[in-house]
C-alpha cells in the first residue's frame, strides 16, 4: 500500500487539475437543452474509466441519459467482487445570480474546489477512479473484482436505472455496492453513513379561472387559484411541522432507544447551525432533536410554488393558475408509492370545491439502512481509520439515493455509503464546492477499501 | 349635432385603423425597459392632441413616465369647463404564450379589435379625441371649455399624477372630470358607474436560511419560507372569502337597502357567469350576491407567488427566499393607507417566528362614489341614450381608479366615469380587446356629451 499511496499524495495536484475538466460539462440532467452537455459528460467518464485501466468498458444508451459502465473481474473468484456507483450528472444552477463565480468554470479557493457538482457527485467519482488508477499504476491489478456504473439521471430520480440494472442483472452481479454520494458528519470527523430517507415528490397544479382576470373586476367573485393554494399547503403540517395527511405515519419506524443513544453523542451545536443559516429558530417535529429530524424523521417541503405575477411592480391579475412542488422525505419502511396515494387523497379531500386540484407524482424512492456488522461494512471502518487518523462514527443522512433501494432489491447487495462531502458544500444550491482535503483522503480511503476487502474470503461465504 | 354624428359614421373606418397605430406602441408602464417607448406614446398623443386641434399641447415630465396635457376654452365662461383624464400606458402581457396573436400587432376579427391596450385604455381615450375631433372639423369650436390630460402611469398606480395635479391646480381647474376607463354593464346594455373600488397593494417578502438547502440535508432542521408563506396567506382569509385582517371592515359603509334593490335589478345570469369562466363556483363572502361582492364589497387577493424550483422536473431545494403580491380592493370610506398598516401589523402577528417576514406597499389608492343628481351626471345619461337609445341602467365597478379620489380632493371637481369597456374584455390578461361596436357609439356618447354638457349654465352656479 505504501507505493499506492504515495503515488496518490505525488500526483494529487494533476488530479485536481484533471478534475476541473470533469467538472466544465454543464450535465444538468433535468435540462432538455443540455442533452447533449450530458452525453459530452458520458463520453468524458468512458475516457477516464479506460485510461485507468478498466475492460468491457461502454456507454449503454437509455431512452434519455447514457449509463456509463467499466470493469475488471481478474482478482480471483475468492475475492469480493464489488460495484462502485456514482452519477455524472448535476443539478440545475439557477439561481443563477447567486454564484460567486460561474457554475461551470471550477476555481480553488481556500482549499475547496467550486463548481457545480463538485460534491455531488462528479469530485466523487472521481476520487473513486482515482483511487483505481493508483492501484492499476503501481500493482497492475487491483485486490478485489471491481465493476464500475455511473449514470446520467440521478438528480432526476434515476428513470431508467432500475430497468437497466434489472435488463443487466448479471453484468451487474456482485457481493457489495459502494456509492460515495454522502457527506461526513464534519470537517476533521470522519464518519459512515447507514441509512438514507426515501422521497415523494409530488406536484399540485390548481386552476381557477379559465383565464388570467383583472382583480378588480373579478375580485370577489371567484376563487383565486394562489390562495386556493396556500389554502392547501398550509393544511399539510401543523404550526410545529408534523405533516397531517392521513395515514402518513402509519409505516414509520421509530429510532431504537440505543440509536437515539448514539445519535445524542454525535458533536451538534446548535447555536452554530443556526448562525450558518441566518435564522433565529429551528423548526420541526416536537420530542425529537434537530439532527434526529433531518436524517430519522420523516418531512415535508415545499421545494418551488409559482402563480400569477412575479416581477417588479404591481399587476392587479387574478391568475388562472397556480402550482406547487412539494416533497416528503421518507424514513425506511415508508414506501413511496403508498405515501404518494396518500398525499393525492388528503390533498383531494382538503382542495377547495371552487378550484380544480390535479396532483402528480413525479418521483419516489424508499429509504435504506445497512446493517453496521456486515464485513464490507467493518472493511470501511478501518479503510476510513487509516486513511484520516479517526475511527469513523455512525451517521444517518437526511437525502435520498432510491438507487441503493434498488441494488439491494434487485441485485441482493448490501450499500456501503462511503461519503465525503461535508454538510454545508451547498450540493444544490449556488457555490456548490469540494473541500480538497478530503478530496485527498477520500482517494486514499477508497484505495484502502479495496485493500481491506480482499481480506474477505468469500470462499467462506463473505466472513473474513 | 346632426352633421358631427354623420362626420364620425363616415370615417368610423379610418379612426380604427388610426387606432391600430396607437396600440402598435409597447408603453407597458411597469417595464424598465418599455421606457423609451413610453415616452414614444407620449409624443404619439401630443400629436393627436394637435390635430384635433387642442391648443397648448404639451408634454410635461416626471420622475418616470411623461404626462400629455392639451386644451380648448374659448367656449365662454357660462359654459363648463371639463378636465378629461386618460391614460396611455399598458399593462404587462405575460404570459404572452397565451395571446392568439402578438400583443402589439392589432388585429380585428368579428367586430373588435385585438391588442393590448384595446379596451385599457388607449381604445378609450382615442374615442374621447376623436369625439373632439367631430365637434371642431365640423364647426370649428368646441361648445364646452375643454381640458384633456393623459399619463403613463396609471398602470403602476399613477405615481407622480397626484404630485403633477397639486403643482399644476390653476392649469387643470375644471368643473367636472371626465374618465373614459371603465365598462358598461354588458353588450347592448349601457350603464355608468357610479362607484369604484379602491386598492392596497402589499408585497410580502419571507426569507427561511441564508441560501437554497438540500431539502434531504436540511428538512426537518429548518422552516421553509414557501411554507410559512402559505401558512400567511391563508390566515388572510376564512374558507368563505371573509378577510381576516384585525379592523379590516372597521370603515365599510355596507350598500344601502335602495342600492341593494336597485342591484337586484341588473341583469346577471350566474349560470353564464361560471360557464365563461369555467368555474363550478362562485366565491366569496356569505350574505351578499355575485355582483355586489365583485363591486361593492372590499376583498383580498393573491396577484403572485414564487419561491424555489418552478422549472420541469423536480429540484429537492429548501429555497432561502419566497414571496406574494397580495392586493385589497378597498370600498369608499376606507384608507388604503390604514388598511396597509393593519395588513402589516396582522401579518406580523401571524408570521412564524423561524422565518424572517417584511410587508411592504406597491400602492394604493381610495375608492369613490359619484352623486346620481348631479347635472355633469345627467347629462351624462342623456348623450349615452342617444348614442345607445336606452336608458343607461347605474352600476359600481369592482377596479380601482385611485387618480378619481384625487381630482374629488384636489380639484374639487366630480368625476363622471363614462365607459364604453365590456366585462368580458380582457384588460389586464391575454386577448385584450375592444368591441368596434362600443368604439363607434362610444365616438357619438362623447360628441353628445360635449353638447349636453353645454346646456348647463355655469353663471347659474351649474345648475341647468
């Protein structure tokens, strides 16, 4: 290991650089108008995955965004054969006007690197491949079975993903996932995530008048679809943030007292949370802490609303329409096609007779949690020690990768979430950026993984 | 008079195509960038103020848009002397994906012509010019003094109107005000308000934390400003439309039980009502009908909302900022500046304290009421009826013309609201427009006007 890893801290600024690359493809998934940015995108993750040295490697079309994939299988049939997965496409940049320097054009600032998708999720693909090519330059092989998928739609819900994976079921085999899309708890404190919420995310559209009317003419007459609106929003959570929709927490299963337990010995000011974000207050659920809300417990959100005049001045319209984007996210054990029905029902019930409501879907997936004695799991305990000094601790993150969902499901595998981003990189808003030392020890973590997993034997049925 | 009548029959042709021109003019008052061709609009009507052959035609400026000022007073001191007030700017157009055809390409199709402007309020001010016109090509005088006043700003609340009025009361001293702004009860059915509502236009800015979140990291941690928005607007309002505000209806005169019985006699078909709207339901306040609320009832309404992610797809943002433009349509009697302060105390009141809340006011303005007896009132009643041959029935209109309040305070002087607009033509939304049928007649109603005023002996203290 020592020649691996000195390769990796010698050539750390070159990669750095090679990354800023990566990171000028505008792959906003979710943008028509970048098809082609996030084909461009593929085709850069294809190069890089053959320059480090993996086989069979290929684009597989999908009926939107390509599917990248490579491999190398000569580790020996006793050896675990793990699949790394990760996304190449970002999320969208607006608001624009919020950035510091433009999303596409990656500047290093104090230590961390800005750019869109700098930590979600391109910085940490790449210290994956990385950490691949140093094995592949120094050994010539790497010590586990290696498969490698990185898609193009995560930050639209993974469409087509799951159809693939089920199409590929055996290209895709393996005896663990390892997803580096979380974050650590903190600068300095390595830890490992187990559990991830699922998400609902719905839309409500709200029409009124067949056209946009002049308020004063039609003012008191008819019901106005952005009050209609605001009607049913506020009736999804009460004052304290405990969402009302029937049913909604039938499935939910509470933290265990030791879980709680733990989670109370995990570093949180508060104080300092609420001056990172300028606010006076926290908010949510009542009888739980703020870390157990954002990460154990179920929420509500609305995540965009929109109707009517929104520019400078003053235009007296009563509008047609108004909409909103709303969203839950889910603790395991919720599932989302459940909760989406149960979300259109009490929205339904709650509408306004004087308006038409139409509720969609337009993504879901469950929550996950790993089970902190698997090997592959105690193997990322010690890949993580020697890399930053620190024995990790355990985290839950409060954001959804439905995709672990699936490889558990379809493939059997169990999910290593293996995050380096750290809680305010801002993954979706503007000035998103990747603090470069972990960038560093993120590459070094993930070289020790593949180390410490071949001390797997899985002769023995995985018990090392 | 008969010799005017047939002057404007013949060249009724040739004054709507001159139309066209004045509406192919962008002047949309609220858009920064419209203001070059604002004052374009200014110059148009200084022009046509010449030819008609107004005297004195000029065009004073303001800290925004300019004000057009023309006038006629050689018809001797026993005879009126009216101000005619109008105005040249327009309303925005979005969502312009919903125009059938351009905004500001006029085009005529079953006897009215598209455009916006058409009805609001170019189409009203060119018939008042082109009655002018009919009364000096054919006799070469005007048989009343006559001033004629038109501004750019009465779509964003005539902001420096009243400031120009106070600097200029000797220029614009007159004897009754004249407003071609408003709509006749129906097709076939003239009428003349004698009422407007007035308005309170309040903005609502709420800011959650200082920057977009990732709702997975974050929900269930921190309020979310489109939430706690929602939750605002709909304390506005109870499920029946009454406005919640502390004091709102403290001023409200209610309709007299005459007014109500008189009300009760206007045509509505309530049934046609929801079918041109394709609404399954009125709305609004118990205790009083359709017409009376959209005219003689104050209300509250939602003009915009927007906050978070609006575009295809879905983004999981907890957005850092929301906001709502919420208007009041005000009946006489009550302020708009007090309505304003108890709109903010209330909000204030009901805000959740984990979101930062500020009110501010766009603009507002009184209501007002014109007495039935008065002799510019009935003479009023007489020139409608020749041009329509019935009797014009009285109503109140829902919309607000703040400058009318203005004039009653600064001038002394009363306003007489002679409209020739249908309810159903689109003012403040796509497909604006202007039945030619009403443009005609509306002609024939002004040159009347002019000469009915006439029979009206000011030596007698205007009492005819």
């Amino acid at each position: 290991m020592d020649k691996i890893l000195s390769y990796i801290d010698s050539n750390i600024g070159s990669f750095t650089e090679q990354l800023k690359d990566f990171l000028r493809i505008p792959s906003i998934s979710t943008n028509p108008d970048n098809r082609g940015d996030v084909r461009k995108c593929a085709q850069y993750v294809e190069e890089r995955m053959k320059e480090v040295g993996l086989e069979n490697v290929m684009i597989f079309d999908t009926p939107l965004h390509p599917i990248v994939f490579g491999e190398w299988l000569h580790a020996g049939g006793d050896k675990p054969t793990i699949l790394i997965y990760g996304h190449y496409d970002v999320q969208p940049v607006d608001p624009i006007d919020l950035w510091t320097d433009p999303p596409f054009e990656p500047v290093i600032k104090d230590g961390k690197i800005f750019a869109r998708g700098a930590v979600d999720d391109k910085g940490q693909v790449f210290l994956q491949l990385k950490s691949i090519e140093a094995h592949m330059k120094n050994n010539g092989a790497l010590p586990v079975n290696v498969k490698f998928i990185v898609e193009g739609e995560e930050e639209i819900g993974s469409v087509n993903l799951e159809k693939f994976i089920i199409d590929h079921k055996d290209l895709l085999k393996c005896d663990y996932v390892v997803v580096s899309d979380t974050s650590m708890f903190g600068k300095g404190i390595p830890s490992i995530c187990y559990g991830l919420r699922g998400l609902a995310y719905m839309q409500i559209n709200v029409t009124g008048p067949n056209r946009d009317l002049h308020s004063g003419s039609y003012g008191g007459g008819v019901d106005n679809p952005i009050n209609a609106l605001a009607h049913i929003i506020s009736k999804l959570k009460d004052d304290k943030g405990k969402i009302l929709i029937d049913g909604f927490y039938d499935d939910v299963i509470d933290m265990t007292s030791e879980e709680r337990d733990e989670y109370s010995k995990l570093p949180f000011d508060e104080i300092k949370y609420k001056e990172g974000l300028d606010i006076d207050e926290v908010f949510g659920e009542e009888g739980y802490s703020t870390l157990e809300r954002v990460s154990a417990r179920p929420t509500l959100d609305c995540n965009g609303i929109w109707g009517g005049f929104s520019g400078e001045g003053a235009k007296t319209v009563l509008p047609s329409k108004a909409g909103a984007k709303v969203s839950m996210r889910l603790v395991p054990n919720q599932h989302p096609e459940k909760i989406e029905k149960l979300f259109e029902k009490y929205v339904m019930k709650i509408a306004p007779k004087s308006v038409k409501v139409e509720v969609k879907s337009l993504h879901g997936g469950m929550g996950a949690l790993t089970p902190l004695d698997s090997p592959a799991m105690k193997a990322a305990v010690s890949a993580m020690e020697m890399a930053y000094g620190a024995r990790p601790l355990f985290t839950r993150e409060g954001g959804s990768i439905p995709v672990v969902n699936v490889f558990q499901t379809i493939l059997n595998a169990p999910t290593i979430l293996l995050g380096f981003g750290l809680p305010d990189e801002n993954p979706h808003s503007p000035d998103e950026h990747f603090d470069l030392e972990n960038f560093h020890k993120g590459i070094k973590t993930c070289a020790h993984y593949l180390n410490e997993l071949s001390k797997i034997n899985m002769k023995n049925n995985g018990k090392n």
